[in-house]
C-alpha cells in the first residue's frame, strides 16, 4: 500500500511539474508576440522615398503603418548612414520645393542602424491624427545632420497628398539670348492634384539667380506673367515649385496647367528680365514646326518705313506673322492687315494684325482665321491672293506707310 501512495505522489508532482512546464512555454510565446495589449499594424501601410540632399550616397524611405489602437508607427530606413551619428527628423507642412515648419517631430535616426521608429497619434501643436489623415497630409520630411546641424539636410521627401503619382509632361526649354543654355521642364501630378514643375537648365553660370515664370499665349506671340517659379540656381541649373495657384490667386490643377496656353520662361537676372536665356511652349501646337516664309514690306509715300512680314508655321498648322519695321515713330501705333488681292489692284480686309509698336517697330500676331471667322492654316496663308498694308494710324488708315505682297502674289 505504502509503494502504491509514493507512486500516486510522484504522478501528482510530476503532473504539477508538467503543468508548470507548459505555463511557462506559453507565457515564453506570448513574449515573442509583443505581449497581450500590444498594438499591431492593420495592415494598411505607405512607403515614401527619401532622396539624397547634401551627402548623396545617403538614400532611403519612411514607412506610414495603421496600428490597431488608431496610433501610426513612422519608420525610417537610411542608408550609408555613419555609427555615432544622431539625426534629428521631422515632418513639415508643405512641400519640399516650397518648404515649411515642423508639423510633427520624430524620433532621430540612429547613425549606425540608419533607422529610427516613432509611433504617432497627434502633431507638435496637439492636433490628433489618424492614419488616412497622414497619408493623406500635405508635407515633407527632413533629416538633419544633427541637432547642431538643423541646416544641413541628408534626406528628403515628400509624403501623403504631395507624392507623386508618375503622371508628368516633359518640355524642352531652347536657348534664346544666351548661347549654350538650355534644358527641359517637367510638369509632374502630385496625388493631390497639384504640380510639381522642375526646370533642370544646362551651362548656367555659377552665382547665378534666373528668376522664371510661367506666361499667357506662345513663345512667339509673347504674353504677361501668370504663374511665378522658383529661380533658377545657377550653381545647380535646378528650380523646384510646387503650383498651387496662378499669381492672381486663382487655384490650378495639374489637369489644367498641362494643357494651358502659355509658355516658360527663364531670364537672365532680376535686373535685366528682357534677357531671356531658355523658353518654351507647354502646349505641343504652339511650338514653332520650322518652316518660315518672309515677304519684304515696302516703304510708301515717302514715309521712310519699311521691313519684313514673317510667317512662321506652328506644330498645330497655323501661322505667327512677325512684322519688323524700321523708320517708326517712338509713341506710334501702327494698324496693320492683309487685304485681298495684291497691292497693286487693292481690295478690302481679310485679316486684321497686331498694331506695329511704332517705339520697337515690331508687331507679333498668332493667325488662326480671318475676319468672317473662316478658318486659315500657314499653307492657305503662304498661297494666298493678298498684301499687307501698313497705316500711318487708326485716324489716319488711308495713309499707307508700308505695303508689300504675300503669298501666290509675292515675287
């Protein structure tokens, strides 16, 4: 009997032994799972890219995560960070080409891991934010050298409604009065809608500020300032601008700035804004296709005014007539047409021209239709049966001051 109580002794102990055994395995694994009351992501992530700023080997992303308790965990990764380094990072209102303040701070990547992890539920000024908010948010993020070194940046990006969607429209900009300087601009839609224009110009010269704007009609045609960019650094031949809105305060979408009809232009300096070095159309059809057909306008009466007419054909298939004079007056205006017929026979008004600037001698017109709203293209122009008069003034249209042939009439 007493052989038979040890032994159901023994089971029992070695029951409770096992029991215990078991309790501490699952205690061990619930560890391993970050312990109950833990949050875990959702599921729900975005990734944004960190490009290089002073140290261009130093690259990387920052990772938005959805937390089950509505926190956002915020994670960066860099690389060719260096061990002992601390960089302080934050993310900023607005873009990065327009740059702002700190919106929310962030845990400073270490140097040796090149990682940093903060978990997230407001901004710096209290205001709470979710997850669909952040990724959503219109901003940036910085890292900075060090805490000492605020100005000196190693990564940048921009995060939520500033991302960039791959949807972009890439023009050329062409040398215009300084030689060897070119580029392209490219028109790049953010994911809220808005435009990131980046101009990238070659053999600008170092020291150089070349302020740039966007401007109504073609090249050819010339129209005023509508949307102001950011300069061009000559060190760089870089400009970076998020497009909110024109100069007048009026909002613009990616959808309409691609399909406006202006063009760019980059000058030479605040103090000398006539000095175009690089230009060009952002519509495709308001580019200049190359071929030109220039008539002489003859002096008349003695007035001792004349020059050239200039038809240019633009991709679209119609015409800009370029008329340049010499012998103007300073303070005139010249009104100016093509008539039917040629000189010599005369006959009425087919297409009404800019007035020639009697102060540069130069009128520019952009030619679609005639007067009666009859469609004409640069073939029907450079065929046509007219002539272009020159007036002395709207007063004074009988008096003529230029004339020349055109078209099927020209010699």
């Amino acid at each position: 009997m007493r052989k038979m109580k040890k032994i159901r002794t023994l089971n029992h102990w070695l029951a409770v032994v096992l029991s215990f055994t078991l309790m501490m395995c699952i205690s061990c694994d619930d560890d391993d799972d970050d312990g109950p009351g833990t949050p875990q992501p959702t599921g729900n992530s975005e990734t944004y890219q960190l490009g290089a700023v002073s140290n261009p080997g130093i690259t990387g992303t920052v990772k938005f995560e959805e937390l089950d308790n509505g926190n956002i965990r915020v994670t960066i990764n860099l690389n060719n960070t260096t061990s002992g380094g601390s960089h302080p990072s934050h993310i900023h209102f607005n873009s990065a080409a327009e740059s702002g303040t700190i919106a929310i701070s962030l845990t400073n990547v270490d140097g040796a891991t090149g990682s940093s992890v903060t978990e997230v539920n407001e901004m710096d000024n209290g205001t709470a934010i979710n997850y669909n908010e952040l990724i959503n948010f219109d901003g940036y993020v910085n890292v900075h050298l060090s805490a000492s070194d605020l100005d000196i940046l190693i990564a940048q990006g921009d995060i939520g409604g500033n991302e960039l969607t791959g949807e972009t429209l890439e023009i050329d900009l062409d040398e215009k009065d300084v030689a060897d300087i070119s580029g392209t601009a490219t028109f790049a839609k953010r994911k809220n809608g808005l435009t990131l224009l980046t101009i990238e110009l070659q053999n600008t010269p170092p020291g150089g500020s070349h302020p740039a704007h966007i401007h109504m009609n073609s090249a050819a045609e010339g129209g005023g300032i509508v949307i102001s960019l950011n300069a061009i650094d000559g060190d760089t031949g870089l400009s970076k601008t998020t497009i909110r809105e024109t100069d007048a305060g009026d909002p613009v979408t990616y959808e309409e700035v691609v399909v406006y009809n202006g063009y760019v232009n980059v000058h030479l300096s605040d103090m000398d804004l006539g000095t175009i070095v690089a230009q060009g159309d952002i519509l495709e059809g308001n580019r200049l296709e190359g071929s030109t057909e220039t008539y002489d306008l003859l002096e008349v009466g003695g007035s001792g005014v004349s020059g050239t007419a200039t038809f240019a054909k633009r991709n679209d298939g119609y015409t800009i007539i370029t008329v340049e004079l010499t012998g103007t007056s300073g303070g005139a205006s010249h009104p100016m047409h093509i008539h039917d017929n040629d000189a010599a026979t005369t006959g009425p008004i087919a297409v009404s021209l800019t007035n020639v600037n009697g102060d540069t001698g130069k009128s520019i017109t952009l030619v679609t239709e005639k007067d009666d709203a009859t469609d004409i293209t640069y073939d029907q122009l450079i065929t046509y049966n007219g002539y272009i008069n020159v007036h002395l003034s709207a007063s004074q249209l009988s008096t003529i001051v230029a004339q020349g042939d055109i078209g099927s009439n020209a010699d």
